[in-house]
C-alpha cells in the first residue's frame, strides 16, 4: 500500500478520546520550497509520538510549528480544541494569533533542541529555574526546590551551579531537558536531542527520556533517528517523507511489517 | 622658558575643573550607554515605523557636527519650547546622544551575533519580550564589547572641550581662562595635555580590570 494520506484512526486504546493537538491540512513553504504539504495528525494526552524519517523531510519544521517558532503557510493546529495561530478578534472573525494569545498557548507546548540552546553565561540551576520565576512566577525558594528536584531526575545532582561550558554534551542536553520538563508542558517536542552528541554519550540522554516518558501525564513528540530507542518509547510512530505522512502506526506495525516502499527502504538503512 | 613656580601655583586651579569634566563625560557616557541599548533595541522591534524612525534619527545625529548639536540643544531648543537646561545637563545630554549613536551599532552587531538558538530558547520557555532582553540578550551581548564601550569613554572624554561653547566651564575652557590672565600659554596647555592623558590612562585601565571580570566569569 502506497497512500499517502493516511487517517489517523490508530489512537492507542489507553488515551482519550480528544486529541491533545491536532495538525489539520498544515502547510509550509519556505520561499519557494514547499517543506509540508498539506499533514493531518494527532496526539493524544500522555501520547509517545515518535516521528522518523530522512533528513530533509519537514520533521524539524513540524516541531517547530507547534513550538510557535514556525508558522504555518496554510492549515490549522490547535491544541485542547483550541486554535495556536488564530484567534478570533472582538467581533468574532478569525485573525492571526497575537503575541499575548501565543505566549498562553506556549505555556502547553515545551521543546528540548538538537544543539541544546542553553544559556551559557547563566549556571545549570539558573537554567532551569528561570521561567519558573520569570513566566509562571513560582516563588524563588520553590523554584530552587523544584529545579534540583529535577535536575536530580536527569542525574545532575552534583552539577546545580556548573555553567554550561563545563558540562559535557549529554549533561547540556539533560540541563535543557530537565529545563523544559520542569514548566509541566503537556507536550514537549524532542528535535533530534542526540543526534549532535558524540556517540558515547547518546545513550545517557536516552535512558533519561526513557524514564520520564514513564509519566503518563506529558505527551511527546520524538523527532528520532535512533529506532530502537523509537520502538522501546512510542505509543505510536509516524514516518514522514518529502512533507507527506507516509506511514503511521503502532511501533510493532511500523517496525515489523512496513507496508510502504519507502519505509522499507528507509528502515533497511538502519539493519 | 618653563616656569616650576607658576605650575604650582596654576596645578591645584586646573585640577578643580577636573570633576566637572570628568562628571560631564561619565554621566555622558552612561546615557549614551543607555540610549544606545534603547536604540538598539528599536531597531530590531516588530513595528516597521519604529524601525525606520530610530534609524533616521540615528543618522541624522551622526551626519551633523556635535558642535552643532550643542549650540541647538543649549541656544535654540530653549527658544521653541519651555526647555531650559544648565550648561551641564545640555552637556551631558548631548554627548549621550550624539555617541548614543554610535554606540547602538556596537551594540546591534554584538546583538545580532547572538546565535538565533538563544532567541528560540528562550521562546520555547514562554520568556516575555522584555525578559529575554534583560536575560537573555544584553547579558550576553554586552561583555564582549565592554572594550570597545571602553574606547568611547576616552572619545568622549577627550570631546569635552566641545562643551565650552555653551559656556560649561571644562578643564580647556579653564586653561585658557588662565592663559588671559599669566598671558602665558607653554605651561598651562601642557598641563592640560598632560591630565587628559592621565586621565585617559586610568580610564583605561578600569575598563581592561572590568573586562577580566567578565571574562573570568563565564565563557561560553
Ligand atoms: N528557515 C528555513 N528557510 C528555508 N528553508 C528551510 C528553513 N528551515 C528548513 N528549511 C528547509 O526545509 C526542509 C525541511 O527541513 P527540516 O524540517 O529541518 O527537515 P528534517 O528535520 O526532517 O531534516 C529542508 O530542505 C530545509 O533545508
Ligand atoms: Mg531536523
């Protein structure tokens, strides 16, 4: 089977009904370059979703679209039903989304980058604490409490008041992992986090994700190259290829019996 | 020819104007400073009006004469509206924005040499405009040209002398005061010359202490 557009009716059976975000008919060009062309998906409360595909795809662009660092040419994301860049003005017509419904919005949406993006002139601990005290104004003590709290989570007890620069790799990408998980986003979009690590160190990063993925409380996005690690964490894997859903399913479904040429080819790269 | 008795006697006059001097130039300096952050930061708003209008100003500053700035601040502004400010405070005013506006391109390119990541991050944490600024942006954009903000305070310093036309009574506008009187003019403008150098000096090298701070804090 080759179609190309493919309902998404594989909703595992413990989620909800309601989808936490919906992409519905999303489009994005770039100049001239049309990257997504025209996607419908969704994911669930608490949901894995893993999104696998070549580079050049449009995953990244994806992500980003939900993060609102990207917005879309055409078509409609919402999150809880309700629309991320429209809004309706006073007399009711749907308008671009200003900045002050963006920055409510985003208070549902955290990202955990492939180059980190960490502050460096600000200590592990300031990282992480930051927008607890700046955005959701938690107090400084319980901000300190909850951010070593959750550094301790990703195995950074002892590195609170490192400045990045002296961090190795995969301890920047746990700072800015615990960074996003800290402001409980119901979905935090995960762009490629190991892919710029060096290869001994991609394994700590992804224990960590493994076991926050536990909680069944803040859904993924994975945006991944590692397929075992894909197939291990996801409730549910997209491939994407050139803009378009190719294939999507359950990780058995997708890993064991691809039903595509092009995910067959795609996942014989990685045998 | 060169006098030891008249120099101390004319020393301790000279060194009073000194203060003033340097007051004008370090409060000059901190406006500009600030100024310049705010122009800075216009220029990268996402008000299309607000851009073009601080760019404008910004180049008509910095295509006239400081000279000429100062005689309208200090002689005309007073005439087309109720402004009426001390020779001091037009001083001060006047070298903070003309070197506001050079400043601002320090600023701006050190700004946009930020990676495009620390904007993105610090989006992706739902940080406010103001607070991405203030956290984000000038605390790393700053450091890096503490050398160069540096080389301004000396330049302005060294433009004191401009503010003897509006009749502020500066360390040269003081020399020459005393070169009426002893008609005598090899010891006082070599002691002129010899503080601004002096000064200029020590300026310096609080501006190279305050860069190693900085640079012993953190490096990225
Ligand atoms: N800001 C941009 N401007 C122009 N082209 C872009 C931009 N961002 C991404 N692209 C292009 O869009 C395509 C998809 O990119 P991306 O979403 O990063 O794919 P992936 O993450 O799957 O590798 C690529 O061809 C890339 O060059
Ligand atoms: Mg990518």
């Amino acid at each position: 089977m080759n179609s190309i557009y493919m309902p998404d009716q594989v909703a595992p059976a413990k989620v909800q009904e309601q989808p936490l975000i919906r992409y519905e008919g999303v489009t994005k060009t770039f100049g001239e370059l049309e990257v997504i062309k025209g996607i419908d998906m969704s994911i669930y409360g608490g949901e894995k979703l893993a999104i696998i595909g070549p580079s050049g795809s449009g995953k990244t662009t994806l992500g980003r679209m939900l993060m609102t660092l990207e917005e879309p040419t055409s078509g409609i994301i919402t999150i809880d039903g309700e629309k991320l860049w429209q809004m309706e003005d006073k007399r009711g017509r749907l308008v671009r989304a200003n900045e002050k419904h963006l920055h409510r919005m985003r208070e549902k949406i955290g990202m955990v980058f492939q180059h980190f993006n960490l502050f460096p002139h600000l200590t592990a601990l300031r990282n992480v604490t930051l927008a607890l005290t700046s955005v959701l104004k938690v107090p400084k003590d319980e901000a300190r409490e909850r951010a070593a709290e959750m550094l301790g989570k990703v195995g950074l007890a002892t590195k609170l008041d490192e400045y990045p620069s002296r961090l190795s790799g995969g301890q920047k990408q746990r700072v800015a992992i615990a960074r996003a998980l800290v402001l409980r986003p119901k979905v935090i979009v995960f762009d490629e986090v190991t892919s710029a690590l060096d290869p001994e160190l991609v394994g700590e990063v992804l224990e960590v994700i493994k076991e926050i993925a536990e909680d069944r409380e803040t859904a993924m996005m994975l945006i991944t190259h590692e397929m075992e690690f894909a197939r291990e964490v996801a409730d549910r894997v997209v491939f994407g290829a050139d803009g378009l859903i190719v294939e999507q399913g359950t990780p058995e479904e997708i890993f064991d019996c691809p039903r595509s040429e092009r995910l067959q080819a795609f996942l014989g790269r990685f045998r | 020819m060169w006098d030891w008795d008249y120099v101390y006697e004319l020393l301790p006059k000279l060194l009073r104007a000194l203060p003033a001097t340097l007051g004008a130039a370090l409060c000059g300096f901190a406006l500009a400073v600030l100024v310049g952050i705010l122009i800075a930061i216009a220029g990268r708003s996402r008000f299309r009006l607000l851009r073009g209008l601080t760019t404008g100003i910004v180049d008509f500053i910095r295509s006239t004469p400081l000279l000429v700035q100062l005689f309208f601040l200090y002689y005309s502004l007073p005439m087309l509206t109720p402004l009426a400010m001390s020779a001091f405070a037009t001083g001060v005013i006047g070298l903070g924005l003309h070197y506001a506006c050079y400043l601002s391109e320090v600023f701006r390119s050190s700004i946009d040499a930020l990676p495009k990541g620390q904007w993105e991050a610090a989006s992706a944490l739902n940080l406010s405009k103001a607070r991405t600024w203030f956290s984000i942006v000038l605390p790393q954009a700053m450091p890096p040209v503490i050398p160069i903000m540096g080389n301004y305070l000396i330049v302005i310093f060294k433009e004191t002398p401009a503010l003897s036309a509006i009749t502020f009574v500066e360390l040269l506008m003081r020399t020459k005061n005393e070169t009426s009187i002893s008609f005598r003019a090899f010891e006082p403008y070599t002691i002129t010359g010899g503080l601004f150098i002096v000064v200029s000096l020590l300026l310096s090298l609080a501006v190279s202490r305050l860069e190693k701070r900085f640079k012993n804090r953190t490096t990225a």
